[in-house]
C-alpha cells in the first residue's frame, strides 16, 4: 500500500508527514505515491542513507550548507510533462525551457552540498551543458529568454524593431519565425540530456525528503531499529505527538517497553485510561515509521518487517454503510482472518476486540480469535478487559495506579483475573463517591464470581 494509504488509519501517520519539513511539493507527491518497503534490504538501505545524513548534520558547517540546499529546492518543480513532450518532439513554449533551466541550475548547486550530506545517496548527474544550452550568456538567473546570440539575424530584427516608431507587422512576424527556430533548434538539442533531467529531477526530491526525514529524526531523538524476524520489542517506546502535545503543557509523557513474538499472541488487560489504545496506536505508528525509513520513537528497538497492518482501533461503526459498531467490529476481523490465510506477513493491532458483547461470548471471540492468530503465526497484540487466558498467549497488563498515581509501564501479568482499576481511576477523578461505594459494594457481594 502506498503512503497515503494509512493516513485513513487513526495512528498519527498524517500528522507525521506533516511534521516533515519538506522543501518541494514534489517531494511531497512522490512520497505520498510510495509504496510501503517490506524486503529487508530496501528498508536497510534507507536506513544507510539516513544514518548519513543524521551523522552529517550534526556537524555545524555542513548542517548549515544542508539549509541552503533545502532553501534551493523550493524551486523544485515537477515538470515530468514536460521533458516527456521533449521525448516525444513536442517543440517547447518559453515556460517550458524556464522549466528546464531552473531543474538544471538548481542540480547544479545542490549536488557539491549533497555529496558531504550521504554517500549513499546516488550521485546527481552533470547538468552544466543544460545550463549553458539555456543561458548562453552566463546570467545565471532563474528565468528565460531567446537571446540575440542564439541567432545574429535576431540582434539585428529586434534593433529595427525598437527604432522603428511605428508597428511593423512585418518585423515582429520575422523576430517570431527566428525565434521559433531557435525553439525547435533547442528541443533537438536537450533531447539527449533527458533522462539525465528526469534523473536529476527525482534524486532531488530523495534528496529532500531525506532531509525532512533526517531533521525530524533529530528532532524528535529518535532511533535506527535493528531489522528482525521473529520478534519486534521496543525500549521506552513513546508517542511523538502525544509527548509534544503534554510537553507544552509541562507535563511528561511515560514511554513503555514492550515485546511481541510472531506465532505468539499477546494479550494487554488493564482499565479504561490505562494506556492500552495508545499502545497500540503507538505499535502501529512505529510500525509504519520503521517500514517508511523514518526510524522509530524509542530508546531502541527491533522490529519485524511485514506486509500488512490490521489495526482495529475500537472505533467500529460504518453509518454509509448502515453497520452497528458490533457488525462493524466483526466484518473488520473477518477481513484480517481472510487475509491471514493467504499471508502471515501481518501485525494485527487489536483494540478491545467484542467490546460491546456480554461478557462470557465476548470472552470466547477474543480467546478462539486469538486461537487462529497463533496457529497462522501472526504478529499480534491484543488490548481486553475480559478475563480471557487463551493458551500459548503472552499476558502483559498496565501496572495500574499507584499511591493514587497512574503508573502506565507495562509489565508481565501473574495470571488470574485481570486487575480492577476502573474504579481506583473513578476516585483519582473525583467521581460521585457514593456511586463508586455502592459499584463496589455489588463487586464484592454480588458480582464476585463474574
């Protein structure tokens, strides 16, 4: 699936690409097009790259050549129309050969800054006969103009022109003939430096986007993940979106550490506010950081690389489609049950799955669901509040409040029930005490084998 595709998936990938501070529209474009890396080597191959471009920026000097690379590339224009017409013998208008001048010029002066920035980067192409093709008077400006010294019959016709006082339609009729000449003349010429345009074109938009990618590494800190196969586990995995919001505000976001296994489903218990939908959304996030090359919000980290992401986020009803959160919820999981028979390539992200069952069906869905994901060998993590205990899973839990404190680390679960926190999270609210009393008073008395 291409970029763009998982904006629609309520993890925070959107608010990712918009934190990139991408130069080019361009850039932008080819990224939201690209589709998600899943071989090893293509995503290890990002990672050379941007571990390059980290190391180089933290040097002063070089760091403040990349921002004058960045400043140059907001000129950066898709003009894949254009040099395709050029290809196909179109003879291009004015605008077109600006066009085709600027991409030259500003190859030219970006590529000597991207060679200090990463060596595995490829190299731009050598664009200077573009330039001088297009500038034949050494201005060196961002602009174009069919100078006199493409033809010596312009200098002349145009000298008449401007000391004739009146209209000559003759004249302006010649001017335009020439001119026209020197366009088809320049076309025939550009035509084999075409593919070093396109080239050129698209190594300056990696170039960009690899930029964006690496600032936002430093700016968020955060990691190159190891690539593995078996397992993905995080180490003080944390939410950048969520942590810059609560730094605002002068509080601290609690980052968590966690490890799932593939063919090993892991079970996540714990109250409502425990952190268990943020866990996940976070997974997911991480997930999509990692594949895209943009490293990964923890302390560090290593992650498995997979095809397919299901993430069910809790959020199941489909009004356009006239579905109750329930039907909703079901047509979701059947949709990754399906898609796990074909493939095991999958992380399924499991938010309070049969949520608005009672609890002893819900309770039978979430195990014999979770049942299938292990004999799949699925990557898979699952957030509950039923007591489910099915066999072969990982059990972690959210520690829970603390001295009236909520403590959101995760740790291993003991077995047993799962741990009642709703109403200790009620009191730290401040939540009617007569109504928490009475809850559980009926825990204790009349609810206690449930």
């Amino acid at each position: 699936m291409k970029l763009r595709s998982y904006f629609e998936m309520p993890c925070g990938m959107r608010e990712v690409f918009a934190s990139l501070q991408l130069s080019s529209p361009l850039s932008g474009h080819l990224l939201l097009e690209r589709e998600m890396p899943v071989a090893s080597y293509k995503i290890a191959l990002l990672y050379r790259q941007l571990e390059d471009a980290v190391n180089a920026l933290r040097d002063n000097n070089i760091c403040n050549r990349a921002e004058i690379a960045k400043s140059v590339l907001t000129g950066l224009r898709d003009i894949r129309n254009t040099l395709s017409s050029i290809s196909a013998g179109k003879v291009p208008d004015d605008i077109e050969l600006y066009e085709i001048k600027n991409l030259a010029m500003i190859s030219e002066r970006v590529r000597p800054i991207l060679k200090e920035i990463s060596q595995s980067l490829p190299g731009l192409p050598v664009l200077e006969p573009v330039v001088d093709l297009l500038d034949p008077e050494s201005f060196r400006v961002p602009s174009f103009y069919i100078y006199d010294s493409y033809d010596s019959r312009l200098s002349e016709i145009r000298r008449e022109i401007k000391a004739s006082s009146a209209f000559s339609e003759e004249l302006y009729s010649q001017c335009a003939l020439i001119e026209d000449e020197v366009r088809r003349d320049l076309s025939v010429r550009l035509i084999p430096f075409v593919n070093d345009l396109n080239d050129a074109m698209h190594s300056l938009a990696e170039a960009d986007i690899l930029l964006a990618k690496a600032n936002l590494f430093i700016k968020w800190h955060l990691v190159i993940p190891e690539i593995s196969e078996k397992e993905t586990s995080y180490t003080e995995m944390f939410n950048p979106e969520i942590s810059e919001l609560l730094g605002h505000k002068g509080m601290v976001y609690q980052p968590v550490s966690l490890m799932i296994r593939k063919g090993t489903p892991t079970l996540l218990v714990g109250a409502n506010m425990g952190g268990k939908s943020v866990t996940l959304r976070t997974l997911a996030l991480s997930q999509l950081m990692f594949q895209f090359g943009l490293g990964v919000p923890a302390q560090c980290a290593e992650v498995i690389p997979i095809h397919q992401i299901h993430f069910l986020s809790g959020d199941y009803q489909d009004i356009k489609k006239g579905l109750s959160s329930f039907a909703a919820e079901m047509r979701q999981i059947d949709k990754l049950l399906r898609d796990s028979e074909k493939s095991s390539s999958i992380l399924a992200l499991l938010d309070e799955p049969a949520k608005t069952t009672n609890p002893y069906e819900g309770r039978a869905l979430v195990e014999s669901l979770l049942s299938i994901l292990k004999e799949r060998g699925i990557l898979s993590i699952t957030a509950t509040h039923y007591n489910a205990d099915p066999e072969g899973c990982v059990k972690l839990r959210v520690k829970g409040m603390e001295n009236g404190v909520m403590n959101y680390q995760i740790v291993c679960a003991d077995g047993g029930e799962a741990p009642r926190e709703a109403i200790n999270i009620a009191k730290s609210l401040g939540i009617d005490e007569r109504w928490l009393n009475e809850a559980v008073r009926l825990m204790e008395n009349k609810y206690n084998n449930i």
